[in-house]
C-alpha cells in the first residue's frame, strides 16, 4: 500500500450503479451483468419466468457498509423503493408486459449514482396468445352456430307439433261440422214428414166434412 497526502479525492466524482446479475428464483441465470440491453435487444422472457431477482452493486469502496440503494420496476411497482442497504431486490407473479428495472444509489457520502436499468417483457402465457385467441373466436362462433342452428330445429319442431295439433282440430271441427249438417238434414227430414203428416190429416179431416 502506498499513501500519498498530496492526492486530492475527488468527493463529488460520479459514479454509476451496475446491474449485476439476473436470475429467476430457481436459480435460471438471465442476465450475467455485461452491458445490459446495450444492444438495443429486449429480453423476452417465458410466462412461467416471471420471478425475478436482481443484483446490484456500486464501485464506492469507502464505507461499503454505508451504501444505500433505491430499486423501482417501471410498468409494476408505483414508486421508488425506500433507501436501504439490500443489493437485491426479488419480484414475483410479474403479469405479461414490457417493464424496465431502475436502479439508484448513495455512498458515505450522499453523492447519487447514475441510474442502472435493465429492460424485459414477460411474454403472456400460451391460453392468452393471439393465435389461442383465434382459436377462442372460431370456438366462440361454432358454439353461436350451433345453438343457432338448435334454435332452429326446436323453432321447426314446435312449429311442426302446431300445425299438427291445428289440423288434428280441424280434422274435428270438420267431423263437427259434417255431423251438424248430418243432423240438419235429419231435422229437415223430419219436419217434412212432420209437415206431409200434418197435411194428410187435415187432408182426411176435411174430406169427411166436406
């Protein structure tokens, strides 16, 4: 170790905040902590990988033990988290979208890191992809054509056991009718016979008086 008085610190030097490590909670390295996103790729990551943790640390040496952090998951969390000396942070059940990890630090000194951040999208998982979803639709209009064409048939048979029942009444009121006019004609018989009776006895009533 060599100590020189002379050299000046520089207390207000920045410094950044590296993201060092990705992992899912089983341990499935993400992301090993070189150049984050650099390339401008997002990290697409399967719906069953939706726990995560993330690692961090500063290149602050002085006082390890007084560096403080503050961590904000863009898309999930409402605001930064309060400062404290944790170099991880772990979320879980993380729903399908597109989400940018922050991360912010502090040393001994109060001086404020640059941000480190690292972007992913949690895909959505297969029952909720586009092409399921077509799938939903084109089961969604069978199922509609179907009890389309089952109201139709119930539609037909109703009106099929209606007109059966209309014609089986007017198979009756038909049967009805005939005997009526059967027993019209009867009643008309009889009160010609009853008429001609009446005739011949007055017929023979006034040929004795006469």
């Amino acid at each position: 170790y060599r100590y020189n008085p002379r050299f000046e610190k520089k207390y207000n030097q920045k410094f950044p905040v590296l993201i060092r490590k990705v992992t899912t909670l089983e341990d499935s390295l993400v992301f090993g902590g070189y150049l984050a996103n650099k390339s401008g790729n997002i990290k697409e990551l399967s719906y069953i990988n939706n726990d995560l943790r993330f690692e961090y640390a500063i290149p602050s040496f002085d006082d390890i033990s007084a560096n403080r952090f503050q961590h904000y998951l863009e898309g999930f969390d409402n605001h930064w988290s309060r400062w404290t000396d944790e170099t991880k942070a772990v979320y879980t059940n993380i729903p399908e979208g597109n989400y940018v990890f922050r991360v912010k630090s502090k040393n001994i000194y109060g001086q404020i890191s640059s941000e480190g951040n690292y972007r992913f999208t949690i895909l959505p998982p297969w029952y909720r992809t586009w092409w399921v979803y077509i799938i939903y639709c084109l089961i969604f209009i069978g199922v509609l054509m179907g009890l389309i064409k089952l109201r139709s048939y119930k539609l037909e048979l109703e009106k099929r056991q209606l007109e059966k029942i209309i014609d089986e009444r007017t198979d009756e009121i038909q049967i009805k009718n005939k005997q009526l006019e059967e027993q019209a004609a009867k009643l008309k018989e009889m009160d010609k016979i009853k008429s001609r009776f009446f005739a011949n006895i007055s017929h023979e009533l006034r040929t004795p008086l006469t």
